[in-house]
C-alpha cells in the first residue's frame, strides 16, 4: 500500500515529478507512472492498482489535465472512494492558472501558483496534515485600508511640459523583434534597433532618479486571440481599448528607489525599509503587497506634487505590447537571453535557456519595447490596480480601472480616477501582470493574466508605477 498515487497529464511530467520527490523526501511512499510503470506491463492495470492502492490519489491540475479524457478515469476512480471528502482520498494541486467545473469544483485545491519552491513544499507538506495552523505567529497584516471618497484629482504640475515637443527629454534605448529560426534549428534571430523615447527623471535624493517613459495615446487589441498558443479562456474576449497617454516607470521598481520612498513620511500604513529576498540596489523590490505598492504611490505622489499610482490593467497590456499583437513584445517566442523566468521550459518552438532562480537586475538585458519599457516580460510579476475578473466580458474600453462594486472602496495611489463597474468579479483579489523568474514562459506573455490577494508578498512579486500625462500631450 503505497500512500500517495500521482495522477497528471504528459505535459506538467515535470511538476508531478516535483511533488513526487518532494513528498518522498518527506518519508512518504508515492507511485507515479514515469518511475514505476515498466516497459511490457499492462498501462490499464498499472494504473487501475496503483489508484485503487494508494491511500490518497493527487491530481496534478493544469487546463491540460482538465481537457483531458486519459486523466478523467484516474481522479474519478478516487472520488468515488470519498465521495463526500470525509477522509480526503483525493487532493487537487493546481499549478496553472485553471478552472476546475463539475465534481473537481467541489473539492479544495492546494494552490502553488506563482509562489516559490520553498512556499510550495512547506504549503504541499503542511496541507497533508489534520490542521494547518502556523509554527509562528502570522504577521499583522497592518492597517486595514480605510473606505475613501472618489474624488477628482487636482492638476499637478510636470518638469518644463507645455508642449509635445518639450514634454520631456528623449532618450536612445535599444529595441529588439524575434523571429523564430526555420526548422530544426533552436533559437531567436534578434534584429536590434536603435530608438529615441521621451521622459523625464524624477529626482529621488541626490543619488537615485526614476525615469518615467511617455507612452503614447492609442488604441488596444486587449487580449489574446483563440489561436496563440497556451493561452487560455480567462485572456478573452479580445476587444478595442483606447489608452490615454501617460507615462511610466522604464524599470520595475528597484530596491534602491524604494529605500528612499519607504524613509518618507506615513500616508496610510508603514513600509519594511528592505522586504525584498534577493538583495541588490538595482534588482527589483519583491515581497510587497499591493497595499504597500498603493502606500509607494501615495508617499511618492505627495513628496512630488505629481499623481502617481499603478497602471490599470489595460494600461499594463497597453505599454507592455507596445503596438506588438504577437505573445510577446520581442515576437512570437521567448529567450533567456532577454528575459529572466524558467528557461528550462520552451514556448512556441523557441530555445531553452537558464532558470536563474532568483531575480536580475532590472537594466540587466538593455532590451527595451518599441515605447522604451524594459522588462516587462518575467522578473517579477507586477501589481495592477484592477479588481480580479475571470475574463473581459463587460470590461471598460477607455483603460480605466476595473472595479466590483462591493462594500468596500478601492484606494488609488495618487487619486487619480477610482471607477466603479456593475460587474461579476472579486474584490478580494487583484490583478498581476508579466510572469516572474520563477515562472514559465508562457505566463510571462503580453496577455497573460494571474491574481492574488492584495495581503500578498512573494519574492516574485513587484510593481511600477504610472503618473497621468499632462492634458498638452
């Protein structure tokens, strides 16, 4: 009698090998088809005894597995041994964002989506016990954000902007498009080109400076189209957004800017000095809420004067593709020669690479999007303002934020608009964008959508920020 059956599609081979040995390490004794089926015995039978033997069945669950026929049998036979979950014969883990429906629906998954190897096995482990209470006092989550009025924002003053012509400096950037090699050989073909963007830095002591990039006005195809590939349903319906312009951080938010923010003066609650868990003055600040992102805003638009805040999520995919409707800005592939996330994993027939497994330096790969934006794609995920939806339906089409109207208000770093929409969503999470180092690569597309709760920190968790253009531009 083994204590644990691995059921999973071919495709997440790679996590279910994960859970298998991180459960085994733990002293637990697990069957798994790609370990202990051999060649010559009967697949039908294996797989009939190793459900029916095994104290607990685990359900790797991905939208592959969901999709598919070969699983089904696997997972049902389990929960007919426990229909009503008295014993828990059946445990789902989800590593991709999915949906489970039906009889799967019922059943609590354990959730390691986007968080770190760590977090997944002590929260794999820990879910395998009677209670999971913590060892340690759970920290206080703060200040519970106050409910505010919406109101409009005042006019802020920019540096020397009367006139496109003068909204600010420009600046050379290097910008890149991909294209795949013919077939059979691995690889991007890289063609480089020298541009100029408009900016301007604003001035955080005598040392540190963040420049903020003038996006353009324009309109978006938000969303992915039925056919890219590993997209899923919650990308969808694409439809026409038109964008504002504004400008935004050229970097996520580095540990070093946010030093300096986080020793100016309490707008709502206080901010760890150094939360993040891989140190460096240029790598991007991670292990933040959105609740302290939001507090970044507020204490960087009062020591300004200037309306700072997180982008919206159409403004996020907006600035992201920069004009680009392919997965990625680069093209229809990724490389870790210009990206930081799991390179050990391929997307769309391009190469593999490194898995760092830890952040880079923001400025790292000098790669930026046709708009001048760097590292958009992996690092670390990026806080939105949005509310979570499950898709588009009904999603505003003028790049504002999107709200569930419920009891409680959202807080809008700098106070610059706070939109309220009739519409089936939860309040309890919000949006992130851009995939991390951790991930793969296909979460770290243009379109790719991930929630959290706002409480949230993870060392793959950042944010950058967004201040609205003046009305000349």
């Amino acid at each position: 009698m083994k204590d644990f059956f691995i059921s999973y599609n071919r495709h997440d081979k790679q996590w279910a090998e994960w859970i298998a040995w991180t459960l085994e390490e733990a002293g637990y004794t697990v069957v798994i088809e790609v370990w202990d089926f051999q060649p010559g015995g009967n697949f039908a039978l294996f797989m009939d005894r190793a459900v029916t033997e095994a104290q607990i069945t685990i359900v790797v669950l991905s939208e592959r597995f969901l999709q598919s026929t070969y699983t089904e049998p696997e997972w049902r036979a389990a929960f007919a041994r426990d229909p009503q979950s008295i014993v828990r014969k059946l445990i789902p883990v989800r590593v991709e964002e999915c949906k489970p429906t039906g009889l799967l629906a019922q059943i609590v998954y354990v959730d390691l989506v986007g968080i770190t190897e760590p977090a997944a096995k002590a929260l794999l482990l820990s879910v395998l016990q009677e209670r999971t209470k913590p060892a340690q006092a759970p920290r206080f989550p703060s200040a519970v954000p106050p409910k505010v009025e919406r109101v409009a924002p005042e006019p802020a003053g920019f540096p020397e902007v009367v006139h496109p012509s003068q909204a600010a400096q420009t600046t050379p950037f290097r910008s890149a498009y991909g294209n795949v090699r013919p077939s059979g050989m691995a690889g991007l073909i890289l063609r480089k080109e020298r541009k100029q963007a408009r900016y301007f830095t604003e001035k955080l002591g005598e040392a540190i400076g963040l420049d903020m990039i003038l996006v353009p006005s324009g309109t978006l195809l938000m969303g992915s189209p039925v056919d890219e590939p590993e997209r899923y349903e919650g990308e969808g319906p694409q439809h026409d957004v038109s964008i504002s312009s504004f400008f935004m951080g050229r970097y996520p938010v580095t540990q070093a800017q946010w030093r300096f923010v986080a020793a100016l003066p309490q707008v709502r609650h206080a901010l760890e000095p150094d939360p993040s868990n891989f140190k460096g003055d240029n790598r991007p600040v991670e292990q933040v809420s959105w609740y302290d992102a939001v507090e970044f805003c507020d204490r960087l638009a009062k020591y300004t004067g200037r309306p700072y805040c997180l982008p919206s999520e159409a403004e996020w995919e907006y600035a992201c593709r920069a004009g680009m409707t392919t997965p990625f800005y680069f093209g229809k592939t990724l490389t870790t020669e210009i990206a930081n996330y799991d390179g050990k994993s391929t997307y769309n027939d391009g190469p593999q690479g490194e898995y760092r497994e830890e952040t880079t330096r923001v400025d790292q790969f000098e790669i930026a999007n046709a708009f001048g934006l760097c590292d958009m794609h992996g690092n670390v995920w990026e806080w939105c303002q949005d509310h979570w939806h499950e898709n588009y339906t009904a999603a505003p089409i003028d790049g504002n934020i999107w709200l569930v109207r419920s009891g409680q208000d959202v807080i809008r770093g700098g106070s610059r608009r706070s939109y309220m929409w009739e519409s089936p969503g939860d309040a309890n999470q919000r949006v992130l964008r851009g995939g991390s180092w951790l991930d793969l690569p296909w979460t770290c597309r243009s379109a790719s959508r991930h929630h959290r709760p706002p409480v949230n920190r993870d060392d793959n968790i950042g944010f950058r920020v967004i201040c609205a253009a003046p009305r000349t531009l």
